[in-house]
C-alpha cells in the first residue's frame, strides 16, 4: 500500500485489467488505497462514497474486522482441504446456514468461487436433473435479451449482451432468448414495479411452441437485471414465467448473484417477488465480497432426483478445486453473522422509501428519461449525447468520482447500489454529489 500511496500511476506493463479500456486507463487513473464503511480512500488521499458496494457485492460495508479475523483464524487452523471426496466442518456449517435462509426448499447449496462459475454450475446442474429424470432430451436452455450472467462459455450463451456475440463468436448450441422487460414508453418513472409489461413471460410460450417442451431445460433470468441497466420485472411477470415453466416441466433459475443477500430489502428477490425458483445462483455479498466465492442453491426436486438418478457413484460429475475453500466458507459465516445481528437483510426495506423518494427527486434533471429504484438500487437512464451512446453518463461517473463519489454506468443508464449500512447522511451526500455532477453534464 506504501508504494500505491507514493505512486497514482501505475505500470500497465503487467497488469491486464478486466472489462477495462487498458491504452486509456493511465490518462485518469482510479485507484483506491482503503476502504471502511461507506468509503474508499484513493491512493492520493480522497474519501470516495460507496454508491456501488464494490461491484454489488460489499453489503455491510467495507473493512469487517470480524469477517477479517474470521479469515485469520480458519487459515491458521487450517488452510485448506481438498474440494473432492474429503470434507471439513467449516463448509458443512455455512451450508446449513445458508440453508436457513433459503427460499422454502432451495436447501441443497452447491459451492462455487464467482456468479460466473454458480451459473455454469446451475446450468450443467439443470441439464443432469432431466437427463437423471431420464428427459436427456431436455438440453435446451434459455435466456433473455439484456441478461448477464458472468462470463463463462454457459453464462455468455445464455446472456444478451451484443459484444459477448461480436467479440466471442462461438457460443453453446440450443440457446434461445425471450425478450427482456425494458419498456421506456410505458413505464418511465415508475416508483417500484412497472405496471406493464407481463405479456413478455409469454415469449416463453413461443419458444415452447417453436421447439418443443421435451427438449427445454431451463430458463434463466436475474430478477431484476443489474448490469446492463437496473430493469425491474413489471407486476406479475416473475409469477406467469414460474407458471409457464411448471406447466411445461422447464427448470427455473433466478440468477440472483447481485440480488441476493438484503439487496431488495429481502434475503432474496425470490422473498421479494413471491416466486420460488427451481435453483438460485449467488455470489458477491456472499462473503461480503470479502474472498471470492460463490453458492447455488438447489430445490429437494433438483438434488433428489440426481441423488436417486442412474449415474453409478457421482452424481454430479462437477466441482472446483476451491468449493467450500475453508478461508471463504468462515468469510461466509462471519458475513451471515453480521447481516443477522444488524438486520441487513431486510434493512433495504426499511430504507427503500428514502431511497425510492431521493433518487426519484433528481427526475427534473436535465436529459434524465428514466429513474427505476426497487430496495436498494437505483437505474438513472440518460439520453444518449449525439457523438455516442454511453459518453454522456461515462461524463456522469468521472464527475461524480472527482466529487467523492462512486457510481457505475452502462450505457447511458448509472446504477447505484450502495452498502446496506446506508444511514440517512450518505443517502444526501449522495444525492447532493451526483444532482452537482447531473448539472454540470448538462
Ligand atoms: N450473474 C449476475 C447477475 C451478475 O451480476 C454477475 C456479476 N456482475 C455475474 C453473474 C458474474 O459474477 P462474477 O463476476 O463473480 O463471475
């Protein structure tokens, strides 16, 4: 940390940064240094508001000394322990846990290391569940339009994000798309769930009746789709997309990695929205986001029927080196810990109308077309400048973050999502910080 702090510049010698535009990075570079609570400090000395949580992930805010002190004491106990056939109680307890806290039934938790590698699993765990059931016809698997669900060859092919499909050109086969729930024109502004739009689930009916109910798997959506621009389900769609699916014996999955864990003011969006998956995908606030680590959650039916399926001894011939790694399962019960004893994970409910009533507040904003907030998230959509989609909200983020304050954009739409711990002070400090920035793009 000493040599960041003594340097704002770094080499891009070696480090090849993620979804990053690396030739352009140096010219602004954005580096954080420390993080508590609500802020991040940068390297040169600048408290920086959370508006994100990290990327989604850093729920109970940043610096846990008893998530931190959890980590130390499992590692020097023990370090780690071989993910396949031998097991330690640290893993077995935090999958109790979770269990707990489950959506009714979904208590069979599958241990990953990122959302990338939950979806890949709960789409692999989809595909043995029909061929077990003897239905190994069932190999298709859909997605939705705007959908992300992390980077894996699986998550890429049943996402609906254009440079996933430009850039990487090869894709899993038997992968269709319904449309996503986006309707600028008849939901602008709407304070929760958008009143229209439930006719979508129905595109899953066209696909059935196109290919064939005996040769689809699964569907997978996020409850409210988080990177590619905040966009909640309108009423009753997450319900005729469950009835749609029962009707035709297809797999459910709720891509839940960025609405898991209080995101909504519930443990999880299926609480929130009153509809039970078939599996739940999870990672980030998992641990706090403290050690990477991931979890799908899976019904009785799913886990039974691959326990009683024919395959002679594994039954789910799938699983990471680093499963249940005993650093990330303590991380995990610590995270459970705190989120239990200050209520986080229904603390975005009781936020959601300051929330709801400060973010909808900036609408008179200059080029704002919509504003869409559920617990505690928030989409702010701008019109897009004429010289490009995308320039005028990234003008938005490089403000507000010389301001003290971090936001994400996508496109010409900024999400916010900031830790759980939330008091009422951030929620002006943030809403004072990014009307100044609003104003000054304009
Ligand atoms: N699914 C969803 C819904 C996500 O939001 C993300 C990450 N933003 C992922 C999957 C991928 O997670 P990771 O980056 O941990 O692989």
């Amino acid at each position: 940390m000493a040599d960041a702090k003594r340097s704002n510049q770094p080499s891009m010698d070696n480090y090849w940064m993620p979804f990053t535009a690396n030739r352009q990075f140096n010219a602004a570079p954005r580096m954080f240094a420390e993080a508590k609570g609500m802020y991040y400090t940068t390297t040169d000395g600048r408290r920086v508001l959370d508006g994100t949580a990290g990327l989604w992930c850093v729920n109970a805010g940043h610096g846990r000394q008893a998530i931190a002190s959890a980590v130390e004491r499992q590692l020097t106990t023990m370090d780690y322990a071989p993910s396949f056939q031998m097991g330690h109680p640290v893993a077995f307890e935090f999958a109790e846990r979770l269990a707990a806290i489950a959506p009714a039934g979904l208590d069979r938790i599958f241990f990953t290391n990122s959302g990338s590698e939950s979806v890949d699993t709960a789409l692999k765990m989809a595909l043995a569940y029909h061929r077990a059931r003897g239905e190994g016809t069932r190999t298709r698997l859909i997605g939705r339009e705007r959908g992300y669900h992390g980077v894996g060859f699986g998550g890429i092919s049943v996402g609906g994000i254009v440079n996933n499909r430009r850039t990487f050109p090869t894709h899993l086969p038997g992968v269709d798309h319904i449309r996503d729930t986006h309707d600028l024109e008849r939901n602008a502004f709407s304070p929760c769930e958008p009143a229209h739009g439930v006719e979508r689930a129905d595109d899953l009916e066209r696909v059935v009746a196109l290919h064939g109910a005996e040769s689809i798997a699964a569907v997978i959506v996020e409850p409210v789709a988080g990177s590619t621009g905040v966009l909640i389900p309108p009423k009753g769609y997450l319900q005729r997309l469950r009835e749609i699916c029962d009707k035709h014996g297809i797999l459910l999955i709720f891509d839940e990695v960025i609405t898991g864990f209080g995101r909504l003011g519930t443990p999880f969006a299926a609480d929130y929205f009153g509809v039970t998956p078939d599996i739940i995908t999870t990672a980030k606030g998992l641990t706090n986001g403290v050690i990477p680590m991931g979890a799908v959650f899976a019904s009785r039916q799913v886990h039974d029927a691959l326990m009683d399926g024919p395959e002679n001894m594994i039954e789910l011939f799938h699983g990471y080196t680093y499963s249940g790694h005993p650093a990330a399962a303590a991380a995990g019960i610590a995270t459970l810990d705190i989120y239990h004893d200050e209520g986080l994970l229904t603390r975005g409910a009781e936020m959601a109308a300051a929330w709801r009533d400060a973010i909808h507040g900036l609408k008179d904003l200059p080029h704002i077309v919509d504003i869409r907030t559920i617990g505690l998230v928030a989409g702010i959509e701008l019109a897009s400048r004429e010289d490009g989609p995308g320039k005028r909200a990234y003008e938005v983020f490089v403000d507000c973050f010389e301001r003290g304050l971090l936001i994400r954009v996508t496109g010409d739409i900024i999400a916010l999502s900031p830790p759980l711990i939330l008091e009422q002070s951030h929620l002006d400090e943030l809403v004072s910080v990014l009307s100044s920035a609003l104003q000054r793009v304009a």
